[in-house]
C-alpha cells in the first residue's frame, strides 16, 4: 500500500490492483480501527460492480475506483437513502439497532477511458465529455472535499440542502420526458425522491406513479 493524497482528515492508499475497494477496506474495519474517511484507491478491480451488485467496466489505469468509510451513528435505518444522495453508486452498510454503525460508499467514475466494450446502453466518460485528460487525484480530492461538507451537514440534522441538491441534479430533472415501465411508454416529468428512495413521477394525465430502484426506464 501506498499513500495516493494525504488531505486532512482523510487518507488515501492506493493499491495497483484488487479484487474490489469494498471488500478491502471493509476486510481492513473487521480487522482493526479504521478512521472515518479512510478511503481505498485502486487503478484496477477485478470483481468492480455498479449499483445493485451490476458489472461495471473499467480499463486500467483510467478511471476513478475508490472507497470511504464512514460511522454515520446518528442516522436512522429509515434515513438510509440519504447516504446515497451525498455520493449515489454503491453502499453497503451495518446496521446496528435502529441506526447504522457503519458504511463503505464505493464509487466509480469513468475518468479517462475512451472506449467501453461491454453491453451497457450508454457508458461515456468525462475524457469523452470534454476531450479532455483529467487528473484522477485532483477529482477525487474535490469529491472528498464535497462528501465531508455535505456528510457534516448530515450530521448536523441539516437535510433539505443536501435532497434538493440531489433532486436538481437528477438526469432531466426538469420537463415532461418518456419513461417505460411493466406496462408500457408513458410521459411523465420528476415529482420527488422520497427519504425511502422511491422515485415519483407525475405523468402528462397528473397521476403520480411510485417506483423502486429498476421498476421504471428513461427512453434515451
């Protein structure tokens, strides 16, 4: 292991290769005491998953794979999603009682590949944005930065900042957009998240529709 940045209060060790920063740094807090915001860089995985255990491609060397851990003591289970609004891939948690005792918030970011070869519908990444070659220290400085000023406001009891926040930043969070669900295209336009996580749409007729994770798809 090896220091990638040093930024107070957390540190980074970078590892070359592994089989995923999730399962290394949660190995590393069943092992021993691990501060909060300790977070696990690697330049490859080869277990790398997306969102609900899915398979999420990165070439080595190009993106942006790490992991954090944080003791988020005074949340309750209930406010789990909110986890997800400050930095949404992947969380697995341990709850203890009514309130979660630990997280690893795993995250990948395509940074700087410039081909996909995998079947996902629309892999791109900020290289293929911009045109661009980016430093993947200097983004994931400001991701840490951002995630410990929104996660102190959690802490705070101070969560309206951080849900409209994440609503506004929804993928066509604004204007009336075609959706298709278990029965069929329809028209609809973001109402709200719920705390729960739960997507609701308002469709072109005003009825508003609940959906949980993977129940409803964008028409790209």
């Amino acid at each position: 292991m090896k220091p990638w940045i040093e930024t107070a209060p957390f540190i980074n060790s970078y590892v070359g290769q592994t089989e995923s920063t999730n399962l290394l740094l949660n190995s590393w807090c069943n092992e021993k005491t691990v501060a909060q915001f300790t977070t696990v860089v690697a330049g490859f995985q080869t277990a790398g998953r997306g969102q609900r255990g899915n398979k999420w491609e990165s070439d080595e060397g190009m993106n942006l794979l790490f992991s954090t851990v944080l003791y988020p003591i005074f949340l309750a289970v209930k406010q789990q999603f909110l986890l997800s609004q400050l930095i949404s891939i992947s969380i697995e948690n341990d709850l203890s009682g009514n309130t979660i005792s630990r997280t690893i918030v795993g995250t990948g970011l395509n940074i700087n590949q410039e081909a996909f070869h995998s079947d996902a519908p629309n892999p791109i990444s900020l290289r293929q944005i911009t045109g661009t070659v980016h430093d993947r220290k200097d983004i994931l400085q400001a991701v840490m930065l951002r995630l410990m000023e929104y996660y102190n406001q959690l802490s705070n009891g101070e969560t309206e900042e951080i849900s409209s926040r994440y609503l506004a930043s929804l993928y066509r969070s604004r204007g009336m957009h075609t959706y298709t669900d278990a029965s069929g295209e329809f028209q609809a336009e973001i109402f709200t998240v719920s705390p729960e996580g739960y997507l609701w749409l308002k469709d072109d007729k005003g009825a508003l529709r609940k959906y949980a994770f993977k129940e409803v798809q964008y028409i790209l």
